[in-house]
C-alpha cells in the first residue's frame, strides 16, 4: 500500500521536530511539509492535498479547530495538545485519535495504526477489515466522570456496577462513576471479552479468579451470579478448557 501522507502544523519548533523523527521512523508515512501556523497551511492544503493531519490545537491567530472547521473536506486528523481539556471537542470533530504532549513514540505509533486502518478501508471498500485477535482487542473509552474526561483501557475494566442511572466502572487501582446506564455500556463492550452475570453487574472475562457457588471472584472482590445465566457464563468463561 502507498505510504500515508501527512503534514504537521504545530506552532512549537520542538514539537514539530519530535513529530518528524518520529514520521521517518515509521515508513508508512510520508510527509509532505510542516507549517508553524495554520495561515500558512490552509494556502497549501488544497494542493498538496495530505491525507493525514498532526494539528495542534492551541495556536495563535488561527487555532486547530477553527482551520479545521473551515475545511470543506477535511483529512484525517490526529491532534496533539498539551491541553486536556480539549479531548472532547477534539473527538467531535471526528478525530482519528488525540495525543497528549509529551507522547511516545509507542503512543504516535498507535495513533498512526488507527489512521491507516481507516485509510485501507477507504481504499478498499469491498474488504472488511480482519477480525482483531482477543488479545489485541485494546481500545480506549473516554469516559466523563468528576468533571473530567478519563481514557479507560477496554483490557483493563475489571467490572462495572450499576448504581441506578450511573455505573461505577472498575480498573486496578481506581475506579469511575459515570452517567450512562448498564444496557448502553453493555452494548460498547465486546462480548467476548465481558459477560452480565447479573443485573447489577458486568464482569471482564478475562480477570476471574474462580467461581464458586453463585458468586465470581475478580480481584478479590466477591460477584454474584445470577442463577438464570450461571450456565452460559461458566461456558463462555471456560471456553471449553473446563476439565
């Protein structure tokens, strides 16, 4: 496949030069030019035409969301801030992904894997992209809780509880209350990493420790299980290793 091609726009000398390191190297890009300001990139974007934007979001004069906004046809997007507080406008605007300054090169990478799977899906319509592989099943949820957006990693979400019209999801070591309700966060999850063994609780497969009567142990915490789905859960948990 051709390589993707991108261009920064980043008001921040060092923030550029960190991008482009990392740009050459991954050979799956290629960058097309770097602007210190979004002036200077909107007269050329319509030329060069890159598919793939690094764009910062706090500039002076013109700032990431307003060139974007004013795109009729924007690229895809990756936004890189040292702002947090800009994660869900950025998302709105239909962001492949949102790094946070300082990022690694580990962290671009994965937001680079994020774009090009989009790109191989727009060039090849008719195919559908391969099945990810439980273990390789590590999308984020940004979730809003205490007045600010938090990144919870799907692998990590020992279980959710129900609390009425708010769930409390738990990760090790913390845990987050958050407005949304047990059916719609059940519908988010992927199934064969999360089982409802009961109304009031949604458990990850992947952290039982042992089940014994009705009830589940996950990092030392005691679940029920209700006994209406005990069956089919045992299944799924075993996955036909049960000796």
């Amino acid at each position: 496949m051709q390589p993707l091609s991108c261009v920064i726009i980043d008001d921040e000398p060092i923030a550029r030069n960190i991008l482009k390191e990392y740009i050459v190297r991954d050979d799956r890009l290629l960058l097309l030019q770097d602007y210190s300001n979004a002036s200077d990139a909107l007269r050329d974007l319509n030329l060069i035409k890159p598919r793939l934007l690094f764009l910062d979001i706090k500039m002076p004069k013109i700032t990431g969301f307003e060139m974007l906004r004013s795109l009729p046809h924007h690229p895809m997007v990756i936004f890189t801030t040292a702002y947090r507080e800009f994660a869900v406008e950025g998302f709105d605007l239909n962001a492949v992904d949102y790094l946070l300054k300082p990022f690694s090169f580990e962290r671009f990478l994965q937001a680079v894997n994020k774009a090009y799977v989009l790109m191989s899906a727009e060039l090849n319509p008719g195919e559908s992209p391969a099945s990810p592989s439980p273990d390789n099943q590590e999308d984020d949820l940004f979730v809003k809780s205490n007045g600010k957006l938090v990144r919870i990693r799907v692998s990590d979400i020992l279980y959710v509880e129900a609390l009425k019209e708010y769930v409390r999801i738990f990760t090790p070591g913390s845990n987050q209350v958050v407005y949304q309700t047990m059916q719609n966060l059940e519908e988010r999850l992927p199934r064969d990493n999360f089982f409802r063994v009961h109304r009031s609780y949604i458990i990850g497969l992947r952290h039982v420790q042992s089940i014994e009567g009705n009830s589940v142990l996950i990092n030392g915490m005691q679940l029920p299980v209700s006994r209406y789905c005990k069956e089919e859960f045992i299944k799924r948990v075993s996955k036909n290793k049960l000796l």
